[in-house]
C-alpha cells in the first residue's frame, strides 16, 4: 500500500500497487481506473486476480475516496494527467490500462495524449462523447446535486449501475454502493461531472493504435452498448465484447465474465 508520494503542485493520489503473487518479474502492468462516485475497490476482485503474475495499480482519481479533492470543474485532459503523472513516478512503463465509465474516458484521453504510456486498453461501460440529450441530463444532474446534495441523485445512479435482478439478489452489495456515493466529496462528485459531460474522443479515436478491447453492459442505461460500439468501429484494434445481464457497473454484477473476456483477450496479446 503506498499512501500519498506525488509531485507537489499536483493533487495526491490515493493508490496500491500490488506486486505479483509468484515473486518473479510482473508478466503485466496493469492499472485500474475507477466510475464517476466509485472508488479504487471497485477493483478488489480483478486487481486480486491480475495480480497473480502481474503488477496492478489501482487508484482514486482525484475528488474521490481518498485522493485529494482540488477545485473544480475538471477536465478529462487534467484527469488524464493525474494518470500520467502516476504511470512516471512509479515508473510503470507502458501500462495496460483498464478503466470503468469515466476510467475509460480517461484512459481514452490518456492514450491519445501520452501514447508511450499505454501498451493496451480496456475501456468498459464507457463512451467518447455525449449527445446533446446526455448532455442536458448531466446539467441537470449538476444542478439537482448543487441544490439537494448526492442524496439528490444516489437512487437513479444505482437504477443506472445496477439492473433490477442485481439489485434484487445483491442488496448488500448496492447498499454498500450506495454510501460510497453518498459518501463522496461532494464538490469532488460535481467537479467530475463537469470533466466526464465533456468528454469528447470520437474524432480522434482512429488515432489509438494499441490492442483496445472494449466491453459494454447489454442493459446499461447509462453508457449504451451503442456508444460502445461507435468506439470499437473507431479504433482500429479494438475488440467488442458486450456481457449478457450485466448494466453500468458490469465488473460487480458479472465479475467472471469480465474478467474472461479480459483473459480471453490477453491470450491474443504478447507479454
Ligand atoms: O453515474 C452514471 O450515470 C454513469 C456514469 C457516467 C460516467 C461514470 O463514470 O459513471
């Protein structure tokens, strides 16, 4: 567990590193980015599991868990330096980057930006841009939070991160997701709104030219298997991979199948 050594002038960074359980040299290097109100335990289980012969680095973004919270609003492009910046003082090398929703936002914009630091991406139940529509739901999302809190909001996210048979066998589980947000830095939560309704990657996406396996979420209500699909048709390496019963959060709902597509897709993959 390291705590908090980042460059000064740039917000800490709460993240592990898990080294490789056989004690030999990392087959990979992974690092996980997280959802929009999540956390980096989001990843307990795949992070558990990578790690048997690889490093995994996972992390809070910054204005979540336990990261620092700087003013807002951000950017995608600030949160794709904050990875940056976390990829060179732990002098990881090029990564395999797997992010969540906004984690795949930035790892979009991270392999864009910082295309030697990114070896092969998975970018799960996430888009490149918000159409107009979307974009007015985030403006009143940020609104509604301004005016009544998370508690605003916290019970439409768990209709959009879980669907209905999830949240009727795993309550526990959605109760527990459902604090964390409710637990989150307020103004770090909207300062991320602002980055995450203004992602916009689609022109730019014929331009990743690294192994790109893109998953999505067959009843995900807030990033559509569509908008999946217009990433996968964008990037010229990219493989689609969308999971049966799973919704935003597919990692927690389908744990096994997320993690076998991403196996599934390593084998193709030199070390
Ligand atoms: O909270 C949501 O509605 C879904 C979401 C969008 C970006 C993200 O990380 O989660």
């Amino acid at each position: 567990m390291n705590p908090f050594p980042l460059t000064a002038g740039h917000p800490r960074l709460r993240h592990h590193v898990l080294e490789p359980r056989h004690g030999r040299a990392p087959r990979r290097t992974f690092v996980l980015a997280h959802a929009l109100g999540c956390d980096l335990t989001m990843w307990d289980e795949l992070a558990t599991h990578l790690s048997a012969d690889s490093r995994v680095v996972v992390y809070d973004q910054r204005g979540h868990g336990g990261s620092e919270v700087p003013a807002g609003p951000y950017t995608m492009a600030a949160l794709a330096d904050d990875a940056s910046r976390l990829i060179d003082e732990l002098q990881l090398g090029p990564v395999t980057w797997i992010g969540l929703s906004m984690g795949g936002m930035v790892g979009q914009e991270l392999a864009l930006s910082r295309p030697g630091q990114v070896r092969a991406l998975v970018l799960a139940n996430t888009t490149s841009a918000y159409a107009a529509e979307a974009r007015t739901g985030w403006a009143q999302r940020i609104a509604a939070i301004e005016q009544g809190g998370l508690a605003a909001i916290v019970d439409g996210a768990m209709l959009r991160w879980f669907h209905d048979g999830f949240r009727a066998a795993q309550a526990a589980t959605v109760a527990r997701w459902r604090d964390r947000v409710l637990s989150c830095d307020t103004a770090g939560y909207l300062a991320s709104c602002h980055a995450v309704a203004g992602v916009d990657t689609t022109a730019r996406l014929p331009r990743i030219d690294v192994p790109t396996l893109v998953i999505a979420g067959e009843l995900d209500l807030g990033t559509p298997p569509d908008m999946a699909r217009v990433i996968a048709r964008a990037i010229p390496q990219a493989r689609l991979v969308i999971l049966p019963q799973a919704s935003h959060l597919s990692v927690l709902e389908q744990p096994l199948a997320f993690r076998q597509a991403v196996e599934d897709w390593l084998q193709g993959l030199p070390d």
